[in-house]
C-alpha cells in the first residue's frame, strides 16, 4: 500500500473540506495499483460535486473513473495511468 505526498494530501483535504464546509475532514484514501479511492461516510450528507471531482483529478494528475455507494460509504475512484484509455 503507498500513500500520498504529504502536500497532495494537504491540497486534497482542502477540496474536501470546501467541498463539505467542515474543518475537520479527515481524509480517507486506499491506492490500489493504479487506482485510487477516496471515500467518506454518507452522513456527511451530499455526493461530490463535479467541480470537486475535476479539483480532484487535477490535484492527483488522474482520471475520475467513477464512483458508488458501499456500505453506508460513497467511494469515488481515480486512475492514476497516465497511458490508460
């Protein structure tokens, strides 16, 4: 298992943050070959805009790959292969 850059971690926790009006969003991520999910529990009370999603990408150098409902999570995947189509 890898983590994320420390900075990349601050910038993403920001979007997060904004995105949910909260100030202590803690980040939540698994990465997985090439493939990375951030997910947070639905109490939080809203998906994801799209705004945050392309925040997202652009912050991880990534391709929003789709995202769905596990239990009681939202889950919003990102492909982190620059040559994947």
């Amino acid at each position: 298992m890898a983590d994320l850059e420390k900075n990349i971690e601050e910038k993403l926790t920001e979007v997060f943050k904004g995105e949910f009006e909260k100030e202590d969003f803690e980040l939540n991520y698994l990465i997985t070959d090439d493939v990375i999910t951030f997910f947070f529990p639905i109490a939080e009370g809203k998906e994801l805009s799209l705004d945050a999603i392309e925040k997202i990408s652009s912050i991880i150098d990534g391709r929003f790959e789709g995202s769905n409902l596990v239990n009681q999570e939202y889950r919003y995947a990102f492909n982190l292969d620059p040559c994947a189509d």
